[in-house]
C-alpha cells in the first residue's frame, strides 16, 4: 500500500495499492497524461476519470480492478497535485518492478 499527498500542506492523503498501479500499467492510462510542458491539470485529471469510465463502460471482462482504480481517481481529495503525485508513485513502482528483474539477469 502507498500513500500519496493530494494537498500542497500535506493534510491530505489518498492510499493506493499495488492492484491500483498494476490496473495503471495494464491499461497505459499515463501515456501522455500531462501536456507538452509537463503540467498537470484540472482537464487533464478529467480526462482520465473520462477514460477510465469508458474503459469500464466499453470493457468485457471483470472490471472491477477499474472500479477500484476510480475510488483513487474520484476521491474528493484528488486534484491536479495528487494525480502529480499518484504519477510520481506508479514511476517510483514501476523502477522497483524493473530493478529485480535487472539483477536476475546480472545474476546468470
């Protein structure tokens, strides 16, 4: 479990799981997520509530790894510096989900 910071003051947080940022990868829902000079907005944490919802709309199987991703993205603390955040976390995981694999190839 991660806790991310969703105010500049730090006095609220939001708690995301490791089945949050697996939904994430799966999907590629943070390919070019923020605009070309890096910013993060209102529209673009929109925008990705907007497809989050057409994915579970459009989606065939069991989306309830989906659901659960829109309890993170519909948290009334979630603004444009929590997404920020939640992106600085899925890279943070995601280094950590590639170092193992790197040092079992070092390893043969």
């Amino acid at each position: 479990m991660y806790t991310i910071q969703a105010n500049a003051s730090g006095t609220r947080t939001i708690e995301v799981t490791e089945s949050n940022l697996q939904t994430i990868k799966k999907y590629s829902l943070f390919m070019q997520i923020a605009d070309s000079t890096g910013n993060i907005s209102v529209e673009t944490l929109d925008k990705l509530r907007f497809t989050v919802r057409s994915l579970i709309a459009s989606c065939e199987e069991d989306s309830k790894a989906l659901l659960e991703l829109c309890l993170v993205l519909y948290d009334d603390n979630m603004k444009p510096l929590g997404l920020g955040n939640l992106i600085e976390c899925y890279n943070k995981w995601e280094e950590e989900q590639a170092a193992p694999a790197t040092e079992n190839t070092e390893n043969e």
